[in-house]
C-alpha cells in the first residue's frame, strides 16, 4: 500500500484465528499501510477513521487470508498450458489423447501431465503405445504424482537413452523382462529427458505466473510456500519474483525454498532462511529422502504388500545429515519431501537434532505421508514443522490400502495423532500434483473421504480435524512457519484477507466445497473481487 494510505473493512463477522479474540460480529476492521491498526464493531472504529475509505463487504465472512504450504508455484503456472492427461482410463486412451493434440501443434516437443497407473489397475505403461500415435516428435507425460515420467522412442533417442541405459542414482530406468527400456522413468531418471527439453523462457514464465496468480487470489489464497520446478529448468525464481515485486505486479506473499543444487551458490551469495522483504521471502533448502506411494518409490522400513521391494531411497543417511549441518551452520533451514514411514523416520532423527536447529525458520517436513507410531508420539518435541497435502487423501486412500495394509494406512496423513501431539501442521496442495483449489484440502482433512464420498464414514475418522483446525493448517500455522508475523486478524499483523459468501465454519463439511471467495486483499489491497 502507498503510505499512509488507509482503507475501512466492514463485513458480517470476521474469523480471528486468534485464541483470544475469536469472532467479530458485525466487525469493521482499519488498514493502514498494509496493516491491521484497529478492529472492532463498525460503529467505534467508524467514529474512530473519519474521512478514510470504506470498503463494504457485508453479507460476507471474513477469514485471513490463505496459504498453500506445498505448491511448485512456477511449474504449476507453466503445467496449466500442457496437456491434461488426468481423465485417461488406460495407456491407449492417454496416447490418443497426445496424438489429437499434434494434429494442432506440429512442431517441437509434446508435453502432458496427469496420467495415473491407478487408473487402469496399476501397471505402468509402455512406450509402444505411445510410438504409435507420435511417430518422430518427441513426447514427454508428466505422471500424476511427479515422480514417473513416460515418454516415447523419441524422446529415449534424443535423451541418449538405450537399453545399456545405467540407473542414475534415486532414479530408475523401467525395463521389461527382456531389459527393455519401457519408456518409463522413475524419480531422478527423469531427468536424463528433462535436461534436453526446451527451457522456458523468462517472459513467457513470468506471463504465466501472473495467471496463476490470479486464480489462486479467486480462491482466497494470498500467500504461498514454493517448491523448486522438479521436472522443468525454471528460471531463476528469486529474481523473477522481485521483478515481478518491483514492477508492481505480485501480489502474493511468498516464501521461496531454495534447490539443493543451488546450496553451494546460496551459502557463497549469503542467503539465510528469513531473508528478503514483504513479499518475498528466502525459505528452506529442498531435499529429497524417497518417492511416491503411486509409483511404489516411497522408502518403507517393511515392503511393499505382496513385494520384495521397499522403494528408494534418494538420498544417502550420511549425505543428508552433512547437509542439512552444512545448511544450518550457514542460516539456512532444510525442507526435507519425506512420504514413506523409514523416510520420515530418517527425517526427524536429523531435523530434530538441537545441534542442527536455524533460529530464523524451523526445519520442516514436506508431506509425512506415512509417519512411524513413535514419531507422532514426538513429533511435538522436535520442533520440526509437518508440511502435508491432505488433497492427496482424496486419491491416496485406497492405493495405501493396497500397498501399505492396514496398519501403516492407519497412520498415514494422521492429521489428528500429530497435531495433539503438539506438531505444527501447515497444508498446501502440492499442485500441479493436484488441483491448487484450497477448498479441496479443506474438505479431505475433515472428512477424509474423496469426491464420491467414499470410504462411508471417513478413511480412519479418528484421524480427521475440526473444520477451524483445518482452516488454521492454511492460515496461521504457515505464517507462523515463514516468519510473515500474519495468518490471524490482528492489530498489528499484515492486512491479508478472504470474504466468503458462506461464513466457513458453519457450513457442512460438504459445503467446504462450494465456497464462494468474494474477495481476497493483500497488504491491503483488493487483489480480487467477485
């Protein structure tokens, strides 16, 4: 906001998320320079601004305004112009698919996302299939939990792939009986293709960012926590979203966590967890300990139902604990993906060293995703904050059950176990993994069913949260976690806001869904309205 600009908010009644205050009905809140000044009912804090700006939100709620803690802000922007494989039934229908698309787009590499083995019972694909709808052009399929990549003859050749291929370390290279190479590349295998693709230019990332942008302040989102691109060379996010700040164009509050490629560089250029002004924020360096549940590369203390196999496991103990020491001894805090329950068991035994604590930012988690009984029991102790994506209950569940068996589903996304046990809880979507739509998450940590409503009842009930619990996951404990001083409506705090058409903590957990935001602000200013 300019200064000494100022602007008075009026609704129906306002969501604190503080302890102390609660709710304000009817309440009229001051903004002055992008802060909160005073709240309280509209009459006091009238007498109190004469001459200041009225901004009439009533027949509306208003919450603070929403953080999604896990997105790969610039990916995400990028994915939404691929094609959208997410719909397919089975590998032929995803080929079809691609060939429909290069009958228009005729030139160049063919990117797509969303496949899903679990879809068409769970086998991975084929190149074959694929070959016989693209021919010589190069196609590259993004599969839905980012951690498989299918692609065709093309790509392998232009990629320097064979059947001679090695296994890169944390990665693999699907073969057949015959050792084949199938087309299918897990985790860090992928980016034997991903680092010949064509890189995205800076212009073309920055115009789609601001489209992102826009959709997310639609759904009341008005800050972020974002991970590094995983399967595109992005461009150098730090400077793209300052100049997009200085140009007057972001208007999301963002907490940028750092590759663990560029550790070496942010250590010599001084970077510290914390760093940086309003907006824009230095995060965490990113690590990676395993894989994914779909495509059986999380890293499990026991095997898989039915296998032999455990998964794999990225990153080495030993290498993982020097840096993360390396990182702190520098200022920076670790954000560690961790999804089996002997990765996650890895992650806190080191994240929750005292010796290895930065004082800036609390080292966290990213996912959780099956977490061993006596890490929930300690998971409060640690100060290590649990990072989770509770969209990905909605299509998780019933693969766990499969993989994992009943007693390690029992305590997967164990929302409940880890936030009574004192555990800060910050959740996001892990979009482009899943849709960046914060009402999907909402309603998965409260009644911890997916779309059709299934299991009856709730995947392990016990482990679902209040619909105020959830709401906190996506406003006050990721401010807490990014050290933006926000995520509640206070005197004092950044003036960051969402206005519902529903008040969202007296709808019915399926009415979570059908929120409406009216309007998002940020540092004050209306960044979107209805």
């Amino acid at each position: 906001m300019a200064a000494e600009r100022a602007r008075l908010i009026i609704a129906d009644r306002a969501h604190t998320l503080t302890a102390a205050v609660g709710t304000l009905a009817p309440v009229a809140i001051l903004v002055r320079d992008g802060h909160v000044e005073a709240i309280g009912s509209p009459a006091a804090i009238r007498a109190g601004s004469p001459g200041v700006a009225v901004l009439d939100l009533s027949g509306t709620t208003l919450t603070p305004g929403l953080t999604d803690s896990h997105i790969h802000l610039t990916e995400w922007a990028l994915a939404r112009r691929d094609i959208d494989l997410s719909a397919a039934d089975r590998p032929e229908a995803v080929a079809a698919a691609v060939g429909a698309h290069l009958v228009s787009v005729r030139d160049g590499w063919v990117r797509g996302r969303g496949w899903n083995p679990h879809h068409w019972g769970g086998d991975l694909p084929d190149r074959v299939v694929l070959d016989q709808h693209t021919g010589s052009r190069p196609v590259a399929l993004q599969s839905h939990d980012m951690h498989a990549l299918w692609v065709n003859g093309e790509a392998l050749r232009l990629a320097g792939i064979d059947d001679g291929t090695p296994d890169p370390a944390g990665g693999r290279i699907v073969r057949d009986a015959a050792g084949r190479a199938t087309g299918v590349l897990l985790d860090y295998a992928a980016q034997l293709v991903t680092s010949v693709l064509p890189q995205p230019t800076e212009s073309g990332t920055a115009a789609a960012v601001l489209e992102a942008q826009a959709i997310l302040h639609a759904w009341g989102i008005t800050g972020v926590h974002t991970l590094p691109a995983i399967h595109i060379a992005e461009p150098e996010p730090f400077g793209l979203l300052d100049r997009l700040r200085r140009d007057r164009q972001l208007a999301l509050r963002v907490l940028q966590h750092i590759p663990i490629e560029r550790l070496d560089a942010a250590i010599a250029e001084g970077m510290k967890s914390g760093q940086g002004h309003d907006l824009v924020r230095v995060g965490a360096v990113k690590m990676f300990l395993d894989g994914a549940l779909g495509s059986r590369t999380a890293w499990m203390c026991e095997p898989y139902e039915g296998t032999d196999s455990t998964g794999i496991r990225v990153l080495e103990p030993a290498a993982f604990h020097e840096n993360v020491e390396r990182a702190a001894r520098a200022g920076i805090a670790s954000v560690v993906h961790a999804i089996g329950d002997a990765a996650v068991d890895l992650a806190f035994r080191v994240l929750g060293d005292p010796s290895l604590r930065v004082p800036a930012m609390a080292h966290r988690i990213e996912h959780v995703q099956c977490c061993p009984a006596h890490r929930i029991a300690d998971a409060g102790l640690l100060g290590v904050t649990c990072s989770m994506q509770p969209s990905h209950l909605r299509t998780d569940w019933r693969i766990a059950d499969r993989f994992w068996g009943a007693d390690r589903a029992s305590r997967t996304y164990a929302f409940r176990s880890l936030l009574m046990a004192g555990a800060r809880l910050v959740f996001g979507s892990d979009a482009p993994v899943e849709s960046a739509d914060p009402r999907l998450g909402l309603h998965a940590a409260v009644t911890r069913t997916d779309a059709d409503g299934n299991p009856p009842g709730g995947w392990f009930s016990s482990e679902a949260l209040t619909i105020e619990e959830a709401l906190a996951g996506y406003t006050r404990h990721p401010a807490v976690a990014a050290g933006w001083g926000g995520g509640s409506i206070r005197r004092g705090a950044p003036a960051d806001f969402a206005a519902w058409r529903s008040d969202p903590l007296a709808v019915e957990p399926n009415g979570l869904l059908d929120l409406d935001c009216v309007a998002a602000i940020v540092d004050g200013d209306i960044v979107h309205s209805a």
